[in-house]
C-alpha cells in the first residue's frame, strides 16, 4: 500500500467542519462559526434546544444547504460546493421521508438504482439490510400500511443499503412513542457498533445524547457550547448552558453571594472552608448548581453544615425513584441560555410563585414528604458554580467514573 | 403516581350542551343544498325529458310527454349530420388541449413551489394575471398570429394551448406542492435524484388525484368550447359544440328540431359523464401522503 493510499483509507468516514457559518435570508445566523472534527465511525450526537442550529448543521452537512462561509470535508475531500447528491452519504429523517408510492424494497432500492447499481449487488444488499433490521415480511408493503416504528427501520434500511461513508440522523426518533423510543435507542446503538460507519446525530433530547453519543455536541444559538464525551459534559460542563441542558430533571440553581466566608442564598449560609482552596477565586456574586440526583436526605436539626431544608411542594414517586420539588426563598435563575432550554415545557405549576424550584431525587422507598419540612444535604464537591454575567463554569470539576442518572422516564416529549 | 398539595385547584370540568342555532345552522345547510341541487339538477332532468318528446311538437306540451319518442336519440347519433365523425374532433381538441397542459401546468406549479429564481414570485404573479386578461381583448390579436403562423384551419393552436398549460392549474399544483413535505425531496435529492427525475418518480406518482383533477376541470372546459373552434377550424374538424349549438335542422323542413338537439346535446355530454363517473373515486380521494409521518 502506498502512502497515499494509506492517507485515502485512514481519511474514509471523518468530518472536518471549519468555520461553517449558515446566515438564513433575512441575516439570521443559524450555525454560526461551527469548528467541528467527527473522527471515522465515531457516533457523534449534535445536541440542543430547539432552534439551536443543530438539525440546519446537520443539512449543511448533507448538502441540503449552501453554508455562507466556512468547508466542509468529508473523508478528506473537500464538499462545499459539492451537491448533496454526490457527497456520499445517506439521511434518516425525522418524518422517516418514505416514498409514499414504493412498496418497502422499491424504497430501499430506489437510490441503488437512480445510481446505476448493478441488479445483482442491489439483490446482495436489500437480502443484507433486510436480514440485519428483519424487514422479511415487510417488502410488498407501503409505507402506509407500516406501523410508526416499522417505518422508522425501513428509513434506516434505506440509509443502510446505500453503504455511504456517513450517516446522517435527523431526530430518527421523535416519532415514536416513549415505550419503542427506549428500545430503538438501543437497537441503533448495536447497529452503529456492528456497521461501525460514522454517525451524525441530531436530536433536542439530551437522554439520547448521553445515551447514544461516543461524544456530543451541545449547540445553542448556532454555536457549540462544548463537545466531549457524555461523562464529561455532565460531571465536568464549561458553562451554565450546558449544566443545565445536561441532565434530567435539570440541575439545580440560584444566585448566591459570598460574604464573611459563606455562601449565601435565600435563608442559608453555607461555609466557604468546606470548598476547599479553590473557593477564593470565586467573586462575591456566583450561580450555584446542584444535580437533583446529589441532593440527600438528612436528618433535619442535626444536618452537615452544607444543606437546606423546604417544604415539599410535589411529590413523584416513579417507582424506582421519588422526585421531589419544593421551593427556594430566592429569584429563579432565567438568563437567556436558560429560557431557552425550557422553551415550550411546561413548568408553570410552581414557575408561578416566582420562586426558585429546586428538584431532588432520592431513593425510593423513603418515607412520604409531601406537606413536611425537610432538610436536604448537598456535597461541596459536587456542586458547581458559574459566572452571573457570563455564564462561564468557575470551578473545574473531575469527571467521575459512576453510571450516568439516565432514567427512562425522562425521555417523554 | 404524582401528587400535589391540596392547594393546588382542580381543572374545571366542561359540560356538554347541544345549543339551538346549531340545529337551526344544521337545518339551514340542509335546505340550502337541497335548493342547489335543484337549482343544478331541475334543467337537466326538464332537457332530459325534452329530448323524448315529439320531435315535430316543439317545446311547449306537458313536462313528462305522452310518446316517449327514443328514436330522438337514434337520429341525433346519424340523422342531420356524422356525430361520430366530430365526436371524434371532439376528443382530439380535449386531448391535445387537455393531457400536455396538465403535464406541464404540474411541473410548472413544482417549479414554482420548490425552485428558487431570481424573480420567481414576480413571474408566478404574472402568470396569475394572464387568468384576468378577458377573452373578447385577446381574441383579434390571437386570431392574427394564429393566421400569420400559418396556423388557421389546423388544430396547431390547442396543441400550443396545451403545452402553454394553464395559469389555474398552475397555481393549483403550486398550492399543494407547496404542501409536499421537504424532506421528500431531501430524500430523493440524497437518492441521487436531480429536479426532473425527482418531479417525474416521486412528485408525479403522488399526484394522481390532482392530475385527475386537472384533467377533468380543463378537459370538460375544451369538451365544450365553443368560440375558438367556430374561429379557427373549417367544418370538418369542428368539435360537436359549435356542431350541436347549432341545432339540428331537418334536411326537408329546413327547420330547427328542438328535441333532436336536446338529444344530441345529451349525447355529447354522456362522455363526459361517464368519465367524471369513472374517475369519481380519484376525483374525490384524499391525497395519498400517509408514508410521511409529520
């Protein structure tokens, strides 16, 4: 093998995005100076709220739009001003996009054959994808007489079939019910491993990012925020925008100010000493973040130095977990990033009060709360604090090494 | 299992009521259609019936005639004049007029639902105003470029007609390509698929029930027409309109035949009848986009 042809072959399936930059009629930046490196067969999930460029990120890379400025490379080659047609690469939508006019295998065939693919290659492959996503009985169908999710593996067999260098995934899927959603996740994470191609995946959900992702990108406002691993993004997030899009229920904040050295918000003062050293570099006005799941129960009266007590407003008992919800005597934290994140969802039961609402999730079994006083404890070194202003993480955190608090429940749209 | 303090209210239950003026709005709907129905269907039925009578007795005489007279029938068909011959005009005028016209109205309105041009919307408004320009303006100049094109006399003009498409047609196709979900033609695109092919495999395959739509709408319009064929064709490529408007005249008599013509005139539009019949379920039928889940 010469050089070159080692450097072609290492090169197959990477993404280089450099730059891109995607400014929509009208001066709207919908991606806006995206620098992105998506490494051969990586899984690479594009995460964010609605409207934060992801899925336009996604076409640009597909070539289903002209980006302003910036290149794209896929596989070494450069494709900006190549058509979608001849980027070599295959798109599962978000509306799954089936041919409604084609039985199952004219869907699966129809691109082999706009692309000259010889018939006994084309046979070779639909016998593949149909064996791999157990499409037997489905081939004489239309798309109609398909059930959600039945339509959903055809997409796939569609994409699989073309055998291109990337897959690209727009929100694959939000059309499905809850129940199907949970086991397609995980049907798709066995495919990627078995098909190893390159993956970009783009969805609003985050449970599907820590989920599927080998990294995730988590976009807002046409710019990504940080991208690592699901770990990282949640043990260890760079700015209050991706602390609080990570993690479900969401994490914990308020403002607090620091004086006579304690951390103070609503009617608590938490002792600065406990922190350890780092807590000097921390300016007198911070936002203070709790993970819901590292909130615990104590015993009211005799509790650590670092906890708070309310009344519990909302109690969930979820079976293998109880969430519970009370309020905090301090403004709730709504900067722009924020709002954003909770475009749309529905938190106006307790928003109302104009309190901060703070979640814990404790284990089940624990006695009822609902109505009482209690006193939760937090851990000094798992909370996190962020600039006010600027919205900037203050204190690296290490990435722990502990199953991420994924639950299934939380993946309901 | 969720639950709330007590001082959370709860929802307000909504209680069912039939009001009175949506019996009276219902009764109104019903009495309105029945008036039209009548209104469409009453001159069909007395023509229908008409066309029975004595061809001799004109067309005063009781609404149902004593002698139901069938033979009307058989002379409108070979009497006075060949229907079959200009039966036949008939159908190739509708045809060359009718099937380009929805063809290429279809990739017009495609085009102008899913391209971009510079002045596309000015050119689609355009297009629009052609529909408002009133026939008797036109008519003296068209009727010179159809005799400086050598054209007079031929059936060239609704070829011309037909390719031309149709400014309503296409802004119905327009409207609901416009409604074609994108991601169709993001997945062709994908496929490999350019502009042409992708309107021809996946937009055309889709559209029959508008296809069917246009073709009826138009086709009935030329079936009919009346002003261009008695312009433009000589006599032995006339259409049965202007033919049957005429009346049917009895050779020896010299004289109009009301029932005969009534009978000629049912003849000529049983065709079309029994096309609308045939394509009803087309005409009628949702449109098929139900592989797209959205």
């Amino acid at each position: 093998m010469t050089a070159v042809q080692a450097e072609r072959k290492e090169a197959v399936g990477t993404i280089d995005l450099q730059a891109v930059v995607k400014e929509f009629a009208g001066g709207v930046r919908a991606v806006d100076g995206v620098d992105l490196t998506i490494e051969n067969g990586e899984f690479m999930v594009l995460v964010g709220p609605s409207g934060c460029g992801k899925t336009t990120l996604l076409r640009c890379i597909a070539g289903l739009e002209e980006i302003t400025e910036g290149a794209i490379v896929i596989g070494g080659r450069d494709v900006t001003d190549v058509d979608a047609k001849k980027r070599d690469i295959a798109m599962v939508f978000q509306n799954y996009a089936l041919y409604p006019h084609m039985t199952v295998r004219k869907n699966i065939t129809f691109g082999l054959k706009v692309r000259k693919t010889a018939r006994s290659e084309i046979d070779v492959r639909v016998e593949e994808v149909t064996h791999l996503l157990g499409l037997e009985d489905l081939l004489d169908r239309r798309p109609q007489a398909l059930s959600g999710g039945q339509r959903q593996r055809v997409a796939m067999a569609r994409a699989i079939a073309r055998r291109p260098l990337v897959y690209l995934m727009d929100e694959p899927l939000s059309n499905l019910d809850a129940k199907l959603r949970v086991r397609v996740r995980a049907d798709l994470a066995r495919l990627h491993a078995q098909l190893g191609v390159t993956t970009v995946y783009v969805t609003h959900d985050q449970v599907e990012a820590m989920t599927l992702g080998q990294r995730a990108a988590v976009m807002h406002a046409g710019r990504i925020q940080q991208v690592d691993t699901p770990q990282a993004l949640y043990w260890s997030p760079v700015n209050l925008f991706v602390a609080a899009f990570i993690g479900s229920p969401a994490m914990n904040m308020v403002e607090a100010r620091i004086s006579d050295g304690a951390l103070r918000f609503a009617e608590f003062a938490l002792p600065l000493a406990d922190l350890g050293s780092e807590a000097a570099r921390l300016p007198e006005r911070v936002i203070l973040g709790v993970r819901p799941e590292h909130l615990t129960l104590v015993e009211s009266g005799s509790g650590p130095a670092w906890s708070i007590e309310s009344e519990v407003l909302v109690e969930e008992n979820l079976g293998a977990e109880v969430v519970v919800f009370f309020a905090i005597e301090a403004a709730p934290v709504e900067t722009d990033e924020i709002k954003s994140i909770h475009d749309g969802e529905s938190e106006a039961l307790l928003a109302t009060d104009k309190r901060a609402t703070f979640t814990a999730r404790l284990p089940s079994g624990t006695r009822e709360h609902l109505g009482k006083r209690v006193r939760f404890g937090l851990q000094p070194e798992r909370c996190y604090f962020f600039d006010p202003v600027t919205g900037e993480s203050l204190m690296q955190r290490q990435v722990r090494d502990e199953p991420l608090p994924v639950t299934v429940t939380s993946t309901v749209t | 299992m969720t639950t709330v303090s007590p001082a959370m209210p709860a929802p307000r239950k909504r209680r069912k009521r039939m009001s009175w003026w949506r019996v009276a709005e219902r009764a109104f709907l019903y009495v309105l259609v029945v008036f039209l129905v009548v209104l469409f269907v009453a001159p069909l039925v007395w023509g229908f019936l008409a066309s029975l009578r004595d061809p001799s007795a004109g067309v005063s005489g009781p609404p149902i005639p004593e002698d139901l007279r069938w033979d009307n029938y058989r002379y409108a068909w070979d009497g006075a004049f060949p229907f079959a011959t200009y039966l036949w005009n008939t159908v190739v005028i509708t045809l060359i007029a009718t099937v380009p016209a929805v063809l290429t109205s279809a990739f017009a309105g495609y085009a102008f639902a899913r391209m971009s041009a510079p002045g596309k919307n000015m050119t689609f408004l355009f297009v629009l105003a052609t529909t408002f320009i009133p026939v008797s303006i036109i008519f003296i100049p068209f009727f010179w470029v159809v005799v400086k094109l050598n054209m007079y006399g031929t059936r060239w003009p609704w070829f011309i007609w037909g390719i031309a498409g149709s400014a309503f047609l296409i802004f119905f196709y327009r409207q609901f390509y416009a409604g074609f979900p994108q991601a169709l033609d993001d997945a062709a695109a994908l496929d490999g698929c350019g502009h042409i092919r992708t309107f021809v495999q996946i937009y055309l395959p889709n559209s029959i029930a508008p296809l069917v739509v246009g073709f009826v709408i138009l086709g009935t319009g030329w079936w009919g027409e009346y002003f261009y064929a008695q312009l433009l064709l000589p006599d032995q490529t006339l259409p049965l309109g202007p033919k049957i408007a005429g009346g049917y005249t009895d050779p020896g008599l010299q004289i109009v035949l009301p029932a005969v013509t009534l009978a000629g005139s049912f003849l000529f539009t049983l065709p079309v009848l029994i096309v609308f019949f045939l394509l009803q379920k087309r005409l009628t039928q949702g449109i098929v986009t139900t592989g797209v889940k959205g």
